[in-house]
DNA sequence: GTCTATAAATAGATAGAC
DNA sequence: GTCTATCTATTTATAGAC
C-alpha cells in the first residue's frame, strides 16, 4: 500500500494528493455498480483519464485499492464519532448522535455501503482479519473506549461489556440499513422509511431496555435474568 | 408454485413428497455453494438422478425453487418460535431461547445463511416485498405477536412499539452471524467464539438497557429521554 | 484489430406419453 | 410422478469481411 499520506495530517483517507482523490473517486463508482471481479484497473484508469500504471503508482495493488475504497466509504462515520468526543455531550448524547448520523451516511451512500457490508459478510477468517485491522479497527476501537467512558462516568452500567454494546450500535443501524427493502413490507412495522424515528426509539430501547420499568415484582424480568447471563449449568425451573 | 403441500399438514415446508424433498436438499447445496446464477436447473436434476423435467413438475420456476431454498432455511428457527409459544415459559424467557436456536442454527448451516442474508441485502424494493410476503411474514409477525403478549402481561414496557424489538431480536443475531469473522479480531472482543455467552450478554441488555439502573440522577439518562421517544405526542413531563 | 454474422452450446420452460 | 422430446432465448465461440 504505497499510497498512505505520510505528510502527517490526518489519518482520515489514505491519500492526500489530489491524482490519488480522483482515482478512489472513480473506484469507489466502479466498485460499487460492478463489484470486484467486474471492474478493472484499466477502466478505473480511463475514466480517470489517467495511464494504467499511474494508478498502480498510487495504489500498489487492485486489492489495496479496494481496500481503500472500504475505508473511504467508512471514513465520515469515524470522523463523526471522533468529533463528537470533545463537543461537551454525554456519552448517550454522543453514541445517539452518531448512530444518527452512521444510519444516514449508509443510507446516503447506499451502493458503496451495501459493497462494504457484503465484503463483510462475504470475509474468509483471513479476510475478516484484514478488515478488523486495516479498515474497522479505529472505528471500531473509539466506540468502545467512548463506552468506558460512559460507564466509568456513572452513565452506564459497570456490569457490561462495553465491546458489546458497540457492537450492538453498530448491528443497529447496519441490519436497518440492509434490511429496510423487507422491513417495509411487514404490516406491523412503521419506521421502515423512517431512519431518524428508528434511531431514536432504538436508543431508547437499547439505553432503557424492553423490561417494564419500577416494578420489582416482575417474575419475568428477575426470574430470567440468572439465565439470561450464565452459561446456566444451573437449569432455573 | 405447484408443490404446496395441500395434505392438510404442517406449513413448515412446502414439500411433503419424498420426491421434492431431495430436489430441495440439492438445490440447497447448490445454490449455497454456487449462487443463483451459476446453478442451473440441469445441475440440480441431474444431481438429484431425475429429469430437468421433473424438477420443473414439482417447483413451477428457477425462481420459485430458488424461494423454496430460502424458505426452508428458515424453517428450524421459525418453527422453534412457534413451539416456544405453549411451553409455559414467560415471554423474555421465550425470546431468549428463540435468541439461542436463531444463532444456533445460522451458524450451523453457514452457507445456506449467507445465501439468505445475502439475498436480503441485495433485495430491489420488489424484491423485498417478495421476501416480506413469502418467506419471513409468518415469522416475522409471530415474534410481534409474542412481543405483544409479553407487554399485555407486564413483563414489557407498553411504550415500546414491539415491531422495534422484534426487528432488534433479528439484528441481533443476524449481524453477530456475519460480522463474526471481523469481530474475532478486535482486541476488546472475546465474544466473537462464544456465541452463548453472547446470546446472554445481548438478552441481558435487550432486556434491562445499558443505562446505570436506580440512578434517578443520572442526568445523561434522563435528560436525553425525550430525544429518544419523539414519536410520543403526549410527552410525560 | 475490430466488427459482424453465424454456428454451437446451454439455459429455462412446456407438451404429451407412460 | 416420471420420462422423452421439443421449443425458445441467451450466451459463447468461431469464421470471415473490412
């Protein structure tokens, strides 16, 4: 990967000169309509309007301009998260404000998000890897630490594993994002086509959770939980 | 669709015939293995020791065989769901258990799960209607229905809309299923290998919320609630 | 080299006999 | 229910003209 901005600035995209821009722009075009195998590296040069080796220049490889063309398309929803850790806002006005602005960035950039969840679910072991730790991993490990944050500042409960709660954040907007087409055909369903309504009764629910609030008589809720957070050796009749 | 089961049996498959169950074991097979495209109605004849003929006798189309594929994959958590129903236990527990057997079976049949969440994920709006109607409607509306229940009988909030959690309870379980190969690399994650155990964790917050209970001072809890529940025109203060 | 025309192969689907 | 035979559309391969 020959193409890292080594200038210092940002981390944010892996290319700083403006010749590196144009290509990943057309990459990210022809990736997304055609997929991997469809497009190549000739096409991407012309309709960059540049020679094929210029783009083998930038970028050493078709496989690390894909790869670049992943993280592109992740890079707004990182920027978010890490902007909003010093904008003065609790932790649950920081997660609710970027699972609001991560829905909306999928949903805006539908092509090229459905390509990056497809290589997820598509990821070999080996494959998975490389994504976990050259496209998700900063992403990925802010949200957690922004969760400690929360818990060690009495937002959230101590007993939680913060990983998990990033992951369900992240499992919130992803599944709505991709499976909205189906969602909007269920009778009983009414915030298929209404991203921003969904976010803030999902982070209600994940904040506050389904149980029914102040009643410390609920069978249900107390008999349940032992089970609910043991490998339960101890079948609970 | 001429293979419906009009024997008067259980709606769990919609072959009772010997004859179309083998077909519909290949067909999953080779759709898992090859996709759609690159299936063809003669590979799975000849696999299956009959004429192309034959297949088309028992499944109208490509196309309609190709549902049947999906359709059954579905089978084994669908029909977990529904037995739950009469089994005495409260509705968290039901829903826990379901949690357990959906992962379960997801990771258990692997390919034929990727094919499904696949076909989910690449679904045109028409597509996605065809999903809704024919193959996850009777689930779908079944985890409402038992999410209803659980807030007639106390154990859940009434202001929750039970589509949002019934649609949570999918995701959860869905994206664990694909994220997992990228998961097992994040430091912080030790979940990614124990499924169980995340069932249970992920109940546990489902269930409870992830805000620091009994705190009524906890002002991100509180003051963030009335951005989170907008869709209530009688806000409670 | 590129293009078009045509042949060959394969796909999905149907008809009618057994 | 199962088969053989057949039809039609599409794809793929090849030949030959320009």
């Amino acid at each position: 990967m020959q193409a890292r901005d080594v200038s210092g600035g940002p981390v944010a995209c892996g290319c700083a000169n403006p010749g590196a821009q144009l290509i990943l722009e057309v990459a990210v075009e022809l990736f997304s309509e055609k997929g991997y195998n469809a497009t190549s590296m000739s096409e991407v040069a012309r309709r960059a309007g540049i020679s094929k080796a210029n783009v083998f220049h930038h970028f050493g490889s078709k496989h690390d301009l894909y790869l670049e063309v992943i993280r592109e398309a992740c890079r707004d929803s990182r920027e978010a998260l890490h902007q909003g850790r010093d904008s003065g806002q609790t932790v649950v006005q920081q997660l609710s404000a970027f699972l609001h602005h991560h829905l909306d960035t999928l949903l805006r950039r539908d092509r090229v998000s459905r390509l990056v969840v497809r290589e997820v679910l598509d990821s070999t072991p080996e494959g998975g890897k490389e994504l976990a730790e050259q496209v998700f991993f900063d992403g990925f490990t802010e949200l957690v630490e922004i969760v400690r944050e929360g818990q060690q500042q009495g937002e959230f409960r101590s007993d939680m594993d913060p990983a998990l709660l990033a992951h369900m954040i992240i499992s919130i907007s992803l599944f709505y994002f991709q499976s909205r087409n189906v969602l909007r055909h269920f009778p009983p369903v009414d915030f298929a086509d209404e991203p921003q309504r969904f976010v803030e009764m999902a982070c209600d629910l994940l904040f506050h959770g389904c149980l029914k609030a102040g009643d410390p008589d609920n069978k249900a809720a107390v008999g349940n939980r032992p089970a609910c957070r043991t490998m339960s050796k101890e079948t609970p009749e």
